[in-house]
C-alpha cells in the first residue's frame, strides 16, 4: 500500500517535471515552468521519505540540510559570466551522486541478479565520466589549466582501450557481482580516470558542446541508478534531461558544422597553422574617437559579442552604449550566434544580465539576412563566430561553419586586446578587409571611451 | 530482478525519451542556458536514490558514508540548478516595447 502511495506521487512528480521542461522551451512560462519542476521535486523527495525502506532518518537530514545551504550559497553568489562554470559544476554533483549510489548499493545488497549488476556497473560508469568529465571542464572554463587540448601520444589508443577494459570489467563485474568487491574499486577508479582522459583533449571553444553532451549524461547517469534501485521516477526524469541534453549537443554541432565525433576526438585548436606569416597584411586600427563619428552617422548598428565580452565583463557598458545610441535615433541589434561564449547560450545570459530585451538578440540567420544593410557591425570579444575563412577558403579547419558574415556590412569594428588569433587558432582575414577597423584595448575600455564621446 | 520489471522499465525508459525529445526539439536559443541548468536540476533526481540508500543502511558505516556524500552532492544540484536558473529567468525581459514576445 505504502508502495503505491509513494509511487502515484512520483508520477506526480513526473507530470510536473514534463510540463515544467515543456513551459521551459517558452520565453513566456519559463520562469514558471522552472517552478513548477521544482515542485516536482519536493513532491518526489517527501514521497522518498515515507517510503518503509527508510529506517533512519538522522543522515538524510544532515545530508539535505548541508546541501541545500552550500546550493543556494553558490546560486546566489555565482557571476553571470561564470555561469558555464557553475553549470559545469552542478553538472558534475549529480554525476557523481550516481556514482555514489550505484556503488552504495552495490555494498549494500548481498544477492545481486545480473541486471541489477549490470545497472550499477552503467551508473558507476557515466557517474564517474559525468563527474570528472565536468571538473575537468569547469577547470579549463575557469582556467584553473589551459583551455588549449591538452593531447599526447597515443592518446586515443589510452582511451579506446581504457573504454575496452572497462566493459569487460563490466561485464565480468555483472556476471559474478557477489565476490568482486575489488572489482568495484576498479570500476569506480576507472571511470574518472576515463572522464578526465575524456574533456581534457577538447579545447575551450567546443565547451558549449562539451557542457551539452555533460548534461545529457548526467540524466542517462540518474537514469541507470534508477534502474539499480527499480525506482520509476528517476527513470523517467532522468531520461528526459537525457534526451534535452542530447539536442542541444546536436544543436551546437551543427552550428558549427562539425560532427560530434569531431567535436570530441580531434583535438581542435591545438592546430598551428602560418598560412599568413608569408604575406604581411596590414590590419587598420582606429581610435575611439575615430569610431564615435562614424557611430554617430550611423543609422543601424549590430553588435556581435563573444567569449571575450563575458572575460571582459562589458555586459553592462554594451548596454549603456546601446542605450546612447538608441537616444541618437540609432537602431542597434545583438546578432548572437549559437555558440559565441562558453556555453549554450551564454550571450543571452549575460545581455539579459545587463537589462538588454530579449527582442533586440537576433539569431544567426536573421542577421545575415539584413547584414548588407547595416551600416555599422561592432564585434566585441568574438572571433571565430565571424571568421570570413569559415566561408571563403576551403582549407581552413572551420571552413563551413556557419558565420555571422559581418564583413558584408558597410563598416565593421573589432573590439579586440590584439591581434592574436581566436580560440580556434586561425588568422581572420576579416581583420584585413578594408572595411574592416580594429579597436586595440580592453572592450570595457574601449567602450567607456566611446560613452563618453557621445 | 525478474523479466516483467525490467520490461516495464524498458518501457518507461524508451517513451521517455522519445518524450524528452518531443518536449525540447524547438528551444529559442536565449533559452538554451537555463533550459541547460533547469534539466540539470531534474538530473538532481538521484537525490532519491541517495536518500533510499541512506536510510536504508542503519549500522553500516561505509554505505551510510557514500550515501550521505550522495545526498550532499544532489542536494546542491537540486537546489543551485533550481536557484541559478530562477536568476536567469527573471532577468530576461522584453521591455521598451511592450512586451512582445519573439
């Protein structure tokens, strides 16, 4: 009877997290889709604390009690120029919970059936991918390391076989599950070992893809401790984040016309290319104040950021600047591609931070419609979002990658601390375009230079 | 675990997904982080299975040990991705114009 009751209030809980992720996907009930799935959630965790397998009641509460200071001490504190990180990190809490139970239960029960030992063995596994996959990446995201790949000989081959070794582990591990408790060390040991060989040899700019592929394991994670411990509202929950996760990685991807293998395995950016050291061009540099006058002339402006608007933390000075020129009858639009900064929507994040309305971020495609006619595209810490070669030159690593071609636009200013290349390691031959003009300095800087002509 | 419960798990699993899918295919991209942070919440699920095993592991030290860290760890990922995608969303807004939506 008990069993039933807690089960109807997970399906409960299921129904609020489904119209809570549907509501999620609109910009109009987002915020209360949000709270509605966290309803879900209390409904899921009280519905646990009837249940008759609970006998003890003391750890649960510290538990609960220790976690929930720390979560909500750490959203309230995080930037919003660190939200990658802290997605990073959350990311890789839940894959490590995973990881936990799985192995809990494991010591816990004596008679394992082979599928519940197989279960364990895929929630160690992507629990442990999930968690040190994710501090590796909050790692370079927060460049604790390098945010280049980090890649040595015969890296693939360790991988490969590590992978190779761990399912037959597995499935040693699944077949006679009662006398392998060593094993289990193994199994966990392995499994982190393999989620740090796994993010540490994809670079920086692929994050967002990276973060996207983290979240879905963190959901196919949760999902096969729910089948460790036959629980239907971990399954059901945990595939849906599984699935979400997945499209936006195949979002992401194909944003940058890349396949996900690519994305994981090829090291990029670790790529030294010299293709321009033979013929030295020139790139035009202007001051601020050159700059204000052709702003002021202007009758349209795009302002395309990136990663660097968010390292400079310029958000709000973009704000103040657009505000000035929409007083001067200026129109300004944000063209934002899909993976400027360091994840999924990044940009959003941070222009929504600085009080920027939603309807002036124009997406990719929209932009590149209108582009010839603007008279002035302002690129503040981008890069390789708008790297001409993507289009024009066939060898380029990027080539195909979908751009904001900013070059078509009448005049195209670059925010830029120099003239080193973008993440990707690629010259931009938009930077000698002639109606190309380069801004050197800090964009913060820079900015505040140009607000105060006006 | 007998072959009628794992064939009623299958099930649940495979129309979940194909669900998640149905659910997220057209997200507007101002959308993707905290859509990102908002399922990671939901990941946090594994909350549950830490408490079952924590409660249920009276006198035994090492499994009362891992589950407790379980419960810390989702915890935080329930609450911070609540929390962090609640900031996020209540700073998108349309203004100046209304509120039209895009």
């Amino acid at each position: 009877m008990r069993d039933l009751i807690i089960n109807f209030f997970y399906l409960i809980s299921s129904v609020f997290f489904i119209l809570g992720l549907k509501m999620l996907s609109s910009l109009k009930d987002a915020k209360k889709g949000n709270f509605i799935s966290a309803i879900g959630m209390l409904i899921a965790i009280i519905a646990t604390l009837i249940s008759k397998e609970i006998v003890d009641y003391f750890w649960i509460i510290i538990g609960i009690g220790i976690g929930t200071i720390l979560g909500i001490i750490s959203a309230k504190k995080v930037l919003m120029t660190k939200m990658p990180q802290m997605v990073a990190l959350l990311n890789g809490f839940g894959g490590l919970a995973s990881l936990l139970v799985g192995w809990g239960v494991y010591y816990y029960n004596v008679n394992i059936d082979i599928f519940t030992a197989s279960t364990i063995f895929l929630s160690i596994l992507i629990g442990g991918i999930t968690f040190t996959g994710s501090m590796v990446a909050w790692a370079k995201l927060d460049e604790k390391i390098t945010g280049k790949p980090i890649l040595f000989h015969g890296q693939m081959i360790l991988n490969v076989s590590l992978l190779l070794a761990m399912t037959i582990i597995g499935i040693i591990f699944s077949i006679n599950p009662s006398s392998t408790l060593i094993l289990s060390i193994v199994l966990v040991v392995g499994s982190l070992i393999l989620g740090v060989l796994s993010v540490i040899p994809i670079g920086g700019a692929d994050m967002p893809v990276v973060i996207s592929l983290l979240n879905s394991y963190s959901g196919i994670a949760a999902c096969a401790t729910g089948f460790v411990i036959k629980n239907n509202a971990l399954i059901v929950s945990g595939a849906l984040v599984g699935a979400s996760g997945i499209i936006l990685t195949s979002i992401m991807c194909k944003a940058m016309n890349r396949s996900l293998s690519n994305v994981l395995f090829s090291g990029f950016g670790s790529l030294k290319i010299q293709e321009t050291s033979k013929e030295k061009k020139e790139a035009k540099s202007i001051s601020a104040k050159d700059a204000y006058f052709v702003l002021e002339a202007a009758k349209s402006v795009v302002i395309v950021p990136g990663y660097g608007l968010a390292v400079a933390q310029a958000q709000h000075l973009v704000k103040e600047l657009c505000d000035i020129l929409e007083e001067n009858d200026i129109d300004v639009k944000f063209a934002i591609h899909p993976v400027a900064g360091r994840m999924p929507g990044h940009m959003n994040v941070l222009l929504a931070e600085a009080d920027v309305s939603y309807d002036k971020l124009v997406e990719m495609d929209d932009i590149n419609r209108i582009i010839d006619t603007v008279d002035v595209c302002m690129v503040i810490g981008a890069n390789d979002v708008v790297n001409t070669s993507a289009r024009d030159d066939k060898t380029s690593p990027i080539f195909g990658m979908p751009i904001i071609e900013v070059d078509r636009a009448k005049n195209v200013f670059i925010l830029k601390r120099s003239m080193a290349s973008g993440f990707a390691g690629i010259d931009n031959p938009l930077f000698y375009k002639e109606n190309t003009a380069m801004i050197f300095g800090d964009a913060k800087k820079t900015l505040s230079e140009i607000i105060e002509e006006f | 675990m007998d072959p009628q419960t794992i064939i009623f798990l299958s099930f649940i699993l495979i129309l979940s997904i194909f669900l998640g899918f149905e659910l997220i295919s057209k997200v507007p991209s101002t959308l993707h982080t905290p859509l990102m942070s908002g399922s990671n919440a939901i990941s946090g699920i594994t909350l549950v299975g830490a408490m079952v095993a924590c409660g249920a592991a009276a006198n035994k030290p090492l499994i009362t040990f891992l589950a407790v860290i379980a419960i810390i760890f989702a915890t935080i990922n329930v609450v911070g991705g609540y929390f962090v995608t609640h900031r996020m969303l209540k700073m998108f807004k349309a203004k100046d114009k209304g509120s039209r939506k895009k």
